[in-house]
C-alpha cells in the first residue's frame, strides 16, 4: 500500500468513527424521546457516552488525514477549493452544535437520573425537556452537517 | 477522495453505498452496545434494551445493508470498473464477502434478537440468545472494519 492508500484509509476510518459513532448518539437518542419513565430516558442518554470518544477520534482523524490528503493526493487539489473551505466550516459548525446539543442532553440525563431516585414517575419537565426542539435541532442538525461533509467529500464542488 | 477516481457520473451511487455502510457499522455497533449493558441491568431494563435491539435490527441495520450492497453493485456497473469482477481483486473480494455473507450473519442476529427479547423473563433474566446475539453483533462489526480497511486502503491493488 502506498502512503496515499494508508492516509486515504486513515481519513475513511475517522468518517466512519464520527458518522457510525453520529449513528449510535441518533439512535440512543429517538429511543430516550419515546420513553417517558426517567430511568428508562437516563439509561438511554446514558449509553451514548460510549459514543463520544468516537466522535472526538473520528472529528481529529478525519481533519488531520483529510487535510494531508489534499496535499498528497497527486490530483489538482487545493486547500483554497470549495470543497476544502465547505468541508472546514461545515466540520467547525458540526462540532459546535454537538456539542452544545450534547451539553443539553446531558443536562436532561441528570434530571432523569434525580427523578429515578425520587419515585421513578415521569414528570411534564422531563417530556418537556426530552422534546425540547432546540436540544433534538442542535443534535441532529449536527448529524445532518456531518452527512453534509460526506456529500461535499463525493461530489467535491469546485474540484 | 473516492469520488475522484471514480468518475462524475457514480457520484450517487457512490454516496449510497458509503452511507449505507456507515449506518450499518454504527447501527450494529449500537445493538452490540446496547445488548451487552443489557446483561448488566436489572430485568425490565434489559427488557427495554433488548427490545430496542430488535427493533434497530429490523429499521435501521437491514436498510443499511441493503443500501450499501445494492448500490456496491451500482457502482461496480459503472464504466470505470468494466471487468474488475472478472480480474477479482483481494480487496473487492473481502467487500463481496463480509457483504454477502452478512446477510446470514444479519438473519441469524435478527432471530436471536428477537429470542433475547422475548425470552427476557423473571426466570430467566438472561436468556442464552442475548450474550450469544451481542458475541455475534460484535464479530460482524469486527468483520465490517476488515471490509472498510480492503475498500479505503485498496491493499494489493
């Protein structure tokens, strides 16, 4: 394998950390929407924290490597292209909404887990909380930019 | 990168094949995730789990599957890989089996899934088929990543 295929599969693992583990965190959290006991929503927000250290892999491997690519690729690309400036703000915008998305998330697990421990009964704070638009559109608006960086990644606009 | 060598007119097909592969790792790696916690947790939270599980399996692990090996075979009629099946390169060959092969795997996982759910009962809080349904989730999602470093890495080609 040349260094082009090890850096071409180096950037691929890193998009399939950070769409599969974006995969894991969307599933988890369509779960915790439909459920309405706070154990139940605290166990399913719970379980995506094994998807973070995916994410932030993935998010470093595919910057890093995708990067490395445009100069080593021996096509005519540039870092000034469309597709590598789309790609760098959608990445930056992506990582912001996860991340203020998954701080509201957390927030809401807390209140699940101290309503666990006080009865177990759904509260109209916790449903509230759970279908709050903002936290389900900084969440899965992330998911959606990084599904966009894959479509900029095929299609490479401007190449 | 891909979508270069590939060609302008495969770009489509090219995109669902690595989506649905995506949504395939990530939503087997999910059930494996969630099906072993569920072996740690009290019996109608293993429940929930378990039938989350099963549920996944059917809406979002099958379509991915079906996405990523249709449009795999869309991409492989494309011009630019006019023949390649016949000079049957290693790396397409691992891709063809982990791809084709999946599909017991998946029916047999599904099944099992469906068993660890419905077998979850007072007595009998961890039926044989969840670790057994967890242990297979796990190898398959071993053998995805072996698939994704032969079609990215291209070794031999």
């Amino acid at each position: 394998m040349s260094k082009y295929d090890w850096l071409l599969f180096l950037h691929v693992t890193g998009a399939f950390l950070l769409l599969g583990a974006s995969v894991i965190a969307a599933t988890l959290l369509f779960a915790a929407v439909r459920r309405e006991r706070p154990s139940e929503v605290a166990l399913f927000l719970g379980l995506i924290r094994f998807a973070v250290p995916a994410v932030g892999a993935g998010s470093l491997l595919t910057l890093v490597f995708g990067l490395w690519l445009v100069s080593a690729a021996g096509y005519d690309y540039s870092y000034g292209s469309f597709w590598v400036i789309a790609a760098l703000v959608l990445w930056v915008l992506a990582n912001a909404l996860g991340k203020f998305g998954g701080d509201r998330a957390e927030a809401t697990r807390k209140l699940a887990v101290e309503l666990a421990g006080r009865g177990d009964a759904p509260t109209p704070e916790l449903t509230t909380r759970l279908r709050d638009p903002r936290m389900l559109a900084l969440n899965y608006g992330s998911g959606l930019l990084v599904l966009l960086i894959l479509v900029d990644m095929i299609w490479k606009p401007g190449a | 990168m891909t979508a270069s060598i590939c060609g302008p007119g495969c770009g489509f097909p090219l995109f669902l094949h690595v989506f649905g592969a995506i949504v395939l790792v990530g939503a087997i790696a999910t059930v494996a995730i969630v099906t072993w916690f569920s072996l740690r947790r009290p019996l109608e939270q293993a429940r929930v789990l378990r039938r989350m599980a099963f549920t996944t399996m059917l809406a979002v692990v099958w379509p991915g599957w079906l996405a990523m090996r249709l449009a795999g075979q869309w991409v492989l009629s494309q011009d630019l890989y006019s023949g390649i099946e016949k000079s049957d390169p290693g790396w397409l060959g691992v891709g063809f089996i982990v791809g084709d092969l999946g599909v017991l795997v998946l029916l047999i996982s599904t099944i099992l899934a469906w068993f660890a759910y419905r077998r979850t009962r007072p007595e009998q809080p961890k039926p044989v088929t969840a670790p057994i349904f967890a242990g297979l989730t796990t190898l398959y999602l071993a053998a995805l990543a072996v698939a994704w470093f032969a079609m990215s890495g291209k070794p031999g080609a």
